[in-house]
C-alpha cells in the first residue's frame, strides 16, 4: 500500500487535499507554486509540535519560508482537518 493508503482505506488527509484547492499550487512529488509534500515531508520530521505548526499555517496562510508567493489562507478548515492533511503529508517521507 502506498503512504495515502491504510490497510486499502486512503487516508483522511489525502481525501481533504483531494477535496481542497491544495492541488492548485502543490504536487505530492513536484514542486508546483509551492513545494512538493514529499519535500515538506523532508524538511519537517513527523511530530507533534510540526504538525500544529504547519496546520496553523495551512489556516492562516503564509509565506518566505518557500520563497516568497504566499499560500493562500483557508480559514473555514477546521484545526482537526488540517492536522490530517499535515499527518498524510508528513507520512511521505522517504
């Protein structure tokens, strides 16, 4: 099974990104606008205090730590959701 599938069932993050206009500026394994999630997925290791950081950061929007085109803000996504989008994304590392 791959990173997004668990036990066959796709991992709830993966759906919220598939659901979002996340797509629109990343790519699982190529930089888009934004970076990759395998290289997100790289540069933060998997733990409790990077994934509250990067959902705030998914709700709030921000920018330079990429480069400086901001990501946009999503402030109708829920703490809880964004959390899982950053496990599925933090679950790519290599």
């Amino acid at each position: 099974a791959s990173a997004g599938e668990a036990g066959g069932a796709v991992h709830k993050g993966k759906q919220l990104i598939d659901k979002s206009d996340c797509l629109g500026c990343h790519n699982e394994t190529t930089k888009v606008v934004g970076p990759s999630y395998v290289d997100v997925a790289e540069k933060y290791p998997m733990s409790e205090l990077n994934v509250d950081e990067l959902a705030d950061k998914i709700i709030r929007g921000g920018s330079g730590v990429w480069g400086e085109v901001p990501m946009t803000p999503h402030p109708n996504l829920s703490k809880e959701d964004a959390k899982e989008m950053v496990n599925y994304i933090l679950s790519l590392k290599k």
